[in-house]
C-alpha cells in the first residue's frame, strides 16, 4: 500500500486475517471475511488508485456512502470493491488481482514512488 506517495504498508495472504474486521456478502460462497481499508489504514484515507491484473485502475467511489474493501478470494488472491451500507458489492466496482492500492489524505495527490 502506498500512501501519499510513499509505501507504507504491505499485506499478504498470511497477514490478511489480522487486519480483516468485515465480513461482506454477495460471494459464491456466501459471505467472507474482509478489509474495511478506510478504518483499517487510518481515517480519511481514500482509495485513489489500485494496481490490479497489473494495471493501473483510477478508483472513486461509485455511490455516496460506498466503502472500499478489499478482500481474499478461494486462490488466496487479493480482490477489491466497493460495498453498500448493507456489505454488498456494487455491481461493476471489483477489481481482480489486486496488488497495489494508492491511498491519499485529504487533497493530497498520491503517486508512485
């Protein structure tokens, strides 16, 4: 994770289950554990970019309210969207394969080191 520009923070699959506090629905297999990244990471971060399948993806929310999480999937691969009030992705908000994501505080423009 990168956050104004700088790297901060590195999850793996092996660490994910410390930090994941959520659990969203809409998944094949019902529900699953996830990371709420704007309380995980420090409040008043927002997701302004993610590397995902090894492209660069400009993120913004797609509804007022909707949160960014990202979550594991059954091959231990990292996959983000954005979920409603009640846990439920947004259609059209996963990004598969995720292996950055760029967090900016308040006006701050985050770039790649």
């Amino acid at each position: 994770m990168i956050v104004d520009g700088k790297p901060r923070q590195t999850i793996t699959p092996e660490s994910f289950a410390k930090v994941a506090r959520l659990q969203i629905t809409g998944q094949r297999e019902g529900s699953a554990a996830a990371i709420d990244v704007g309380r995980a990471f420090g409040s008043g971060l927002q997701v302004v970019e993610l590397t995902a399948g090894g492209t660069r993806v400009k993120a913004a929310p797609p509804a007022r309210g909707a949160r960014a999480v990202i979550h594991l999937t059954r091959r231990a691969r990292f996959k983000f969207a954005w979920i409603d009030a009640t846990g439920e992705p947004i259609d059209g908000s996963k990004q598969r394969d995720v292996s950055e994501l760029v967090l900016a505080t308040g006006s701050q423009v985050a770039t790649r080191p």
